[in-house]
DNA sequence: TTGAAAGCGCTAACAT
DNA sequence: ATGTTAGCGCTTTCAA
C-alpha cells in the first residue's frame, strides 16, 4: 500500500498525490479531492521510513541524560519535548547511566542519520571526545557546558549559585559547612565545589575536616551513606551543601539517623529545587534552577542551529534563585 | 558518501561491501579486509535511514507514558529501555500527559512505519480505542491491561494488592479509613477501589464519609490537598490508604498540616514502592510494585511478539508485595 | 497544474 | 565468493 494505489484510484500520477500529502505546491481542487478520497478510503498512511530516505531527515532528536530516574533530568526532558512535538519532531531517549553501552554508540545515531540533532547532558569529559570526534554533527549541551567551546549552550552559573549558597549559610552563622558533591566528572560539580571554596575563602573560613565528600551516584541513599561516611570520620560540622535535592534529603535522613536535628543541629541546603523538596519535614532549602525552561531553551537552541548551520553559536545562562525554606 | 564509494575504493561490488556490513555472507578475508580498510579511511557510516526503508525496520519502539515525572514510570522505561538496548532498539518516548497532541497522534508513529512497535501504559480507555482501530500493529499493554483483550500485558492484580494494603490496614486496627484515588479513566483506579470497597466489605466497614477522594494528578500536592479537602468537608478518619507513593508523601504533609501525627493520628499507606519512600518520616508503609521488571516484561513480550505474530498472547501478571515502614 | 522519471542508500534475489 | 540489478516508497526536478 503505497503512494502509488492511490494515485491509481485517484486517477492522478503520484506526484499529484504527494502534492496534496505535503501542500508542496498547488493542486487543483477537483483532483485533490479525488486524492484525499483515496487516501480515506484505503485507509492509507504515508511511509515515513521513505520520506525520511528521499529528505534525508529523521525528525528525530536524540537526547543523551545521565539519569532520568532523577527528577530533575525527568523535568529537563518535558521541556525539551514540549519544544520538540510542537515543532514536529520526537524525541529519542538515552539513558547513559546505563554505562553498558558508552556515549559514543548514541551519537552514532546522528552520523547514521538516524537523529537529526543531538542534547547533551552528559558530562563535559564525554563532551569533549564527543565535539573531537563529531564536528558538523547538530548537537548542543545542556546543563553541562564549556563556555569556549564551539557548542552551543544552556544552563546555569554553577560556581556563582553555589557561591550564594554558601554564603547565605555563612550568613545565617554557620561555620563548619560540609560539602557533598557529585561525580567530579561533572563540570557542574567542579563549578560547585570551587563557588563553594570560594564563598568559604571569601569569609575567612576553611572546609571541616572530612568535610568534602564525593558521591557515586545521586540518589538519596548517596545523600544518606555521605552524612554517616562523614560522621564515621569524626567531621563536625553545624551545615551541609548538597549539590542535587536528591542528596541534601538523603542528607538530612543522615542527619537524623546520627540522632541529630535539622536545622537546629545541622542546616541542609540543596540543589535544584525539585518538587519533593517541599514533602520533607522541614522543607529543603534550596538553589532553584529552572528546569523546564532550560530543557525548552536547549531544544530551542539546537532547532535553530539545524535550520540556520552558519549562523553565530548562541549560549543562555538562565538565572538560579535561592529558595529559603525551613531546612537553612 | 555511501556503500558505493566504500565498493569503488575497495574494488568490490556493493553486494560484498554490504555482506562485510552486516556479516550476511561469507566474504574472502582479504576483500573483507580491503572493504574495512576503505571504511575506515573513509569514516563511512551506513545510513541507517536508507537501510530502514529497504528493510522495512525502524528498530525503534515506542513508548506511551501518562507522565515520567512521575517516579514510578521513569523506572518502567528504565526497564524497557534496558532490554531494548539489549536487542538493538531504541526507544521513542511520549509522554502523553501533556495531551496536546492525542495519543492517536503518537500511535501513527506505529503506522506510519517509525516505530515497530509500542508499549502503552495510558489509561484503558485509551487502549480501547487504539485497539479498535490499530489491528495488526504490534503492541503491548503495561500496567494498565484488560485480561480479556487480545493484547500482551504485564502488570500486577491492582484488586488484590489494594485489599492486601487495606485488609492489613483494618488488621492494626484502623475503622475509618480513607481512601485517595488517582483519575479514575485508569483502570487501576477502579480495581484498587473495587479491592479497597472489597476489604472493607469483608470486615463489616464503611468508607467514611466523605473518605474516597478522587485527585486529577499524582504529584505530592495533589495528595497534600487531597487531605486538606478531607479535613475541610469534616472527615474524621485514622488511616489514609493512597494509590500512589507520591500521592501518600502528599498526604503525610496534609496530615501534618492538619496538626495531626503520622501515624499516630492517622495512618498512611502508600503504593509502588519508590526510592523516595524510604526519605520521609517516618519512611513510608507501601504496597511494592517490581517496577523495573514489569518495564523489561513489557519489552520483552513486544519483541516476542514482534519476532512470532501468530504465537498466543502471553499475559503476565508479576507480584507485589506489601512493605511495611513507620507511617502505617 | 500535472506527469514522467530519476534517485535517496541500502539489501537481497539471482546469476555466475 | 562475488557481482548485477531490482526495487523499498517517497520527493522533486524537468518538461509539457
């Protein structure tokens, strides 16, 4: 069931009906009719395997996330999906935490043609063999981002959020502020940790003993096992500064397993703002990052790249906002 | 750039290029070798768009998901996407919450040759449409399943599981407990009522007045209003059993903001079993659903099917099991 | 406004 | 073991 019976029972040459399929250019009323008849009729439904050949697109954009279980990508990818449907195109998902297959076998899928264009949120080591290896490939980075590299960009000022962060904390009094951070292989991360050094330098103070702590993993267990790792080690310490929700409420978990109280023992500030971060009792202080918007604005950015190639790389710093609740 | 420059520069036809390819035939080593060599120097890659169409495979599978913001679906794709990964597909995911576009749209991806096939966990009466008018397509029903469809399914007897959860929770001595629901088009929603009404029945109770609340979401907020709206109609009740975690967290902070105790005052039981279970205080009683293998049975039977059209549609129902923490 | 025909890049019969 | 060739179903010149 082809292009072809329909132009048979319409009594028109397939050109015609693919005329009509695409409004590519006019038709005369009379056979168009006589087209979207046979098209009704035969229930016939245009093969997008062939379209997809002769143009030589896909209207496919692959997105490569670290881990979507964690809400925080979750919500990323609504709004790059949100962009992507009204524009025409899917979405294909790869969930590289996986590591069973490594990052270079998805972006084959653009090479392939399989993908029309790529977002990655992936960290900036794989980011970079990625822009060595993929040069006139469409593809832009998404929260993970190197400023002078020829990609273009969306996402927030780590080091300066964490900066606020931190210094809010040192505000309010605390003193020996711990630090649990996330897989260094992450920008965002050595963003974070140097915002957070420097906020401490720039009052006078010092990481605790112990007090930096890298995680494999963000899930709240992560969060947790950081706090006892920490307690384990004899750190003290009256504030913790997660880099993701999802460890500052394991944390706070680790706070109270070690029979402590937050805020009153051990403040807690997080990252991201997710929405569980009013469910925990007291509700989490934390950065807030817009993650709707940055998911929006990184599909945005690489449609634009798609349909204008020479046009100047864009990059959009979105702003972050300290969200002050009960637990800081 | 295609097979045929790959063919020229190793002076072979593109019949051999194509056999090294996909290792169809046996090729002489040493053509092997000169077809390779050309591949490598040319950085050639297959189009994956040209094969598609000649093979009439996408290799994509297509996954219909209310809403992966939700905990509990982002592990189901999970699973999915691990034993698609496994078999060589990729997964186009939809998420239909945002119900711009209708499910149909998405379904035609199926039609119209993008994907080969489809696993759905939209609400049933969704499914009931797509199955009228999608015969012969190759698709699976998740979560949401009709026994007597002539569909795959995998999913977990929603009736039984709710009776277990409230038939323990009349056992701890619980009287009036109500019950907070999810939209109702789910089948779910109205097996685990039926289980729900079941174990009252079974003990000789009511659902209070005014205790059954249906909500128009799954996030926290929607179960922390759920209870607000209780206690503002004049509800009393001692436990709250919830079709979801994310719900029951919700209704936790409903409870405390009523300046009642969990549980203490009143009970809370959850369902599905997410990682955030264990982050709340106290950690969450639930009903614990095998989300990431119900996500590769899903996978799996698809590609059974896809592999055997004819073979009799298998059904899966997969356990659950009750999980007993602090808030019930 | 329409039709004929070329061809996108690949795979798979078929022939050798 | 290898080459020739016919398409897969569509879009798009080009000519009429």
């Amino acid at each position: 069931m082809s292009i072809v019976a329909i132009a048979k029972r319409a009594g028109v040459s397939t050109a015609t009906v693919s005329r009509v399929i695409n409004g590519s250019a006019p038709v005369r009323p009379e056979a168009r009719q006589r087209v979207e008849a046979a098209i009704e009729q035969l229930g016939y439904r245009p093969n997008l395997l062939a379209r997809n050949l002769r143009t030589a697109k896909s209207r496919l954009l692959l997105t490569l996330v670290p881990d979507f279980g964690n809400p925080f990508y979750a919500e990323i990818v609504r709004g790059i999906d949100s962009v992507a449907r009204r524009e025409g195109y899917h979405v294909l998902l790869c969930d590289t935490s996986a590591g069973l297959s490594d990052e270079r076998t998805y972006f084959d899928l653009l090479r392939n043609h399989m993908a029309d264009g790529a977002i990655c949120l992936d960290p900036d080591t794989i980011q970079k063999t990625l822009a060595a290896e993929a040069t006139d490939l469409f593809w832009v980075a998404c929260c993970e981002y190197d400023q002078d590299a020829p990609v273009p960009f969306v996402g927030i000022d780590n080091a300066r959020a964490a900066f606020d962060a931190v210094s809010y904390l040192i505000e309010r009094g605390h003193r020996r502020i711990a630090f649990i951070n996330s897989d260094e292989r992450f920008l965002y991360s050595r963003q974070r940790r140097a915002g957070y050094l420097d906020a401490l330098h720039a009052h006078g103070l010092e990481a605790p003993e112990g007090g930096i702590i890298t995680t494999l993993g963000l899930t709240y267990e992560h969060g947790r096992r950081a706090v006892a790792d920490m307690h384990a080690a004899g750190s003290r310490l009256d504030a913790i500064f997660a880099v993701s929700d999802t460890l500052a409420i394991g944390a706070m978990q680790g706070v109270r397993d070690a029979g402590l109280a937050v805020p009153k023992d051990v403040a807690v500030m997080g990252f991201d703002n997710i929405p569980m971060a009013t469910m925990v009792q007291p509700e989490l202080s934390t950065v807030g990052q817009p993650m709707w918007q940055i998911g929006e604005t990184a599909a945005t950015l690489l449609l634009q790249r798609m349909s204008n190639p020479d046009a100047e790389v864009a990059g959009v710093v979105l702003e972050h906002q300290l969200v002050i609740r009960g637990s800081a």
